[in-house]
C-alpha cells in the first residue's frame, strides 16, 4: 500500500465512531496544496499533517490554553454561539473554548447564555468578571436588528433596541455588536433602503462610539448580501465606528469574483465568521492572505452546526484553521 494510504488509515484507525463532520475535515487536510494554490511536495505534506495531528486531538494534551493559541499568528479563532453553542450558558462556553483552543466568543441573542438587555446591572458586572478571569474574550455580542424596514415606526424602534443593546455590550465587556440587513423589500427602490440602512448604522454607530462599542454589519440577507450593496451601505454611513462582518458567502464569489469583492470591504472589516472549513469552493485560503496583508488583527469566528461531540469537532475546526494559513 502507498504510503499516502497508510498515513489516511492511521487518521481513521484512531477513533471508529468518528462523525462525518470529522471526516470532511480530515478530508481537506489531507489535500496536498500550499497557501497559494499549488500541489505541496510530498515531505512538506507529512510534516503538516503530523503537526496537525497534535493540534486536533491526538496527542495526550487534555487542555489547550487560548493564550497559548494567541501565539500563532495576527489572526485570532472565535466561536459564534449560533448554532455549536446556542445550548451552552457562559461557564460552559468559557471551559469548552478555553479546552479547543478558541480565543473568544460572539453570544448570540436568545441563546442559553443568557446575555441580554433584562440583565440587571450587578448581573451585567458578573458576565463581564467571568469573562475578565477567563482567557476566553467577549468578541462581542450578536444581534438580529436589519433597519430595511419600510415601516417608520418600526425602524425607530429598532435603532432604539439597537442602543440599549449596545449598552449591554459596554456594561459585559464587549467590543461591538453584530447587526445584519436581511433583505431589499421588493416595493421599495433598493436605493432608498440602502441609504435608509445606511443612515440607520451612522446613528447607531455614532451612538455606540460614546460608549466604545461598534457596530459590526453582517454581510447577510437576500441581496443586501451583495458585497457591492454592502458597500454602499458603508459609503452612506460614513462613520469611523461602523464596519463588516465579513461572512464567508458563496456570493463572495459572484460578479467580477472574489478578489474584486473583498477589495470593496476590507478597509471596512472588522470580524469575519466562517462557515465549515472543509468547504472547498469557498477561498479560505484565499480569505486569511487577503486579511494578513491588510493588516487586520481580529477575530475569525465559527458560524457551524452543534454537534453530539463538540470538543472533538472543535479540535478539529482549530487544526484546519492552523492548516489552511501554515501555521502547522
């Protein structure tokens, strides 16, 4: 048998129940094709999967220091609770980061930790110690405020909500917001609600900077996921305070292609979330060059499905993350 053979059967003999999840991962590791594309000699292969195998569990370390894991590299690893940890309050969050090697964490609304704007002011100063004596960072929290609404009323109503939540976001020690566009209502000229979104995130972002909180725009929604829209969206609200989070979409990829698209934004990205890594016609790769060469020191997050065996997955999402920018 080749020695590519044996080395693939190693990876599986380790553990028989391994999740299907764990098998695309194991997958993408294993194709041989460096930072730029190009097929990976043979020996430089091996060495990468033999460092990778100490990252993704198994090797006898029981526990990965985040901090440690802050020494690989400018880009940092983060969890968004939507959909791994929705089930999980803050203590279990913490440990489960703290284990994989995460770094921090975006707490999305209404998920089991429990973050949100009814929060008294000494349960607000709680949140922020657990986090302040853990090595795990609040990246921030995650909310569903759109402002493409054509309904006036409502719109207020979402600005204010957005202003209370980022006070929560000041009070637990969080550094921003995540808010997120959803759509273009169809009876509406698209250029009246981008610049009604746009004008929503100048206040909103004004707003947030008095208390040193950002605002994070999620490249999401039917059509307002338009790379192009999204940046016209950027130009109206003008605002020092008010950024992307990048998103990882397949339509990244559409029009004049990605590089075209991430040349719009990434003067304005301020956190990234990403799917599953093993997804090959999505350019991570591609993604984590593109972030280092604009200098950018944030949080990469995964956005991913839960899973029965969380911790392994975890491992394994942290080894591809470390494979796919050499970093092992």
């Amino acid at each position: 048998m080749s020695r590519w053979g044996i080395i693939k059967i190693n990876f599986l003999q380790k553990d028989i129940d391994t999740p299907s999840i764990v098998l695309h991962y194991i997958r993408t590791l294993t194709i041989n094709r460096d930072s730029r594309g190009n097929c990976m000699k043979r020996r430089t292969m091996l060495q990468t999967l033999g460092a990778g195998t100490a990252f993704i569990g198994f090797n006898t370390q029981s526990n990965l220091s985040a901090q440690a894991a802050s020494k690989n590299g400018d880009l940092k690893l983060g969890l968004v609770t939507y959909n791994m940890a929705k089930d999980w309050d803050v203590d279990t969050i913490i440990k489960n980061c703290s284990e994989t090697g995460f770094q921090g964490v975006e707490l999305r609304t209404t998920h089991a930790h429990g973050v949100e704007v009814s929060l008294s002011a000494s349960q607000r100063k709680e949140t922020k110690k657990q986090f302040e004596d853990s090595p795990i960072t609040l990246i921030g929290l995650g909310s569903a405020f759109d402002y493409h609404t054509p309904d006036q009323a409502k719109l207020k109503k979402d600005i204010e909500a957005t202003k209370e939540y980022m006070k929560l976001a000041h009070d637990v020690g969080a550094s921003g917001i995540k808010v997120r566009p959803n759509a273009l209502p169809k009876d509406v000229p698209k250029e009246k609600t981008l610049e009604q979104i746009g004008l929503s995130l100048r206040e909103v972002g004004a707003f947030g900077a008095d208390y040193g909180v950002q605002i994070r725009v999620e490249v999401h929604g039917r059509d307002t996921s338009d790379p192009r829209h999204m940046k016209t969206m950027m130009d109206t609200a003008d605002h020092p305070n008010v950024g992307v989070c990048w998103n990882s979409n397949a339509n990244d990829l559409s029009g004049l292609g990605w590089d075209a698209n991430f040349d719009l934004l990434k003067s304005k990205i301020f956190s990234v979330h990403m799917r599953d890594l093993y997804d090959e016609e999505y350019p991570y790769r591609k993604l984590y060059a593109g972030l280092n060469e604009i200098g950018f020191k944030g949080f990469c997050m995964a956005e991913i499905q839960g899973s029965d065996d969380p911790i392994r997955v975890m491992k394994y999402y942290r080894g591809l993350w470390q494979a796919l920018q050499d970093i092992i």
